[in-house]
C-alpha cells in the first residue's frame, strides 16, 4: 500500500469484484479513512487507566481504538481535527498530571491500509 500511495495517480479498490472506490491518494484518505490515530506510551501499565481518563474528561469525542499493555491508540475523526491539538496540548502542558504518566506520544494521518480496511468493513 505504501507504493501505492507514493507511486500512483489514481488508485482502485475493489470488494466482491464491484468498484468502491477510485481516486487519488489524497481523496480515497480524505472520503475514507477515519482520521487521525495518536499513540501514546505509559511509564507504566498502572497509568494507562488514569491517561485515557484525563483525555476522555478533557477531549470530548476521542475514541480509544486500542490498548496494549503501556500502548494506548487514540483515534479522532477527521470531521473533528481540531481535537487533535486538544490532545496535544493535554499530553505536553506542564501543569497537568498526565504528562508525568506518559513516556512517550505520536500522531499519524490515516493510510491507505486504513482506507482499505474500513471500505471491506463497511456493508
């Protein structure tokens, strides 16, 4: 997929031999794909509970895609971006409690494979 993104015009995807969809990159990631994804890493896999507490509380409309041991996958709809510079401001601000329980953070664009996934998901 990401030869795909890099390297083609246009790209095709296809489910039970029907088009789904057709487009750029750009345009597939923009009618698609489900957002942003922001990774955060726990000091410990005690604060994990209290990290998603403090971003529910304070980040209304956040979902929590997933959690692995100290890893937490925060996902925020691409319809709801600005919640994203909510997230970060909460993760780094040096007054608040969850920066001393995180180790570390990132944040991601969808993918294609993102894409991918949520067009065979759906119907």
């Amino acid at each position: 997929m990401e030869e795909a993104d890099q390297l083609s015009d246009r790209i095709l995807f296809l489910k039970n031999g029907e088009v789904r969809c057709l487009g750029t990159s750009y345009t597939l990631k923009e009618e698609f794909s489900s957002g942003f994804d922001i990774s955060v890493i726990a000091k410990k896999a005690s604060d994990v509970e209290a990290i998603v507490g403090h971003v529910f509380s304070s980040v209304p409309g956040v979902k929590v895609k997933s959690i692995l041991d100290r890893k937490i996958d925060f996902e925020v709809k691409r319809s709801q971006y600005w919640r994203v510079n909510e997230i970060l401001k909460l993760l780094v601000a040096e007054d608040k409690q969850v920066k001393r329980l995180i180790e570390d953070w990132g944040v991601m664009t969808s993918t294609l494979e993102d894409v991918f996934f949520n067009l065979h998901t759906s119907e």
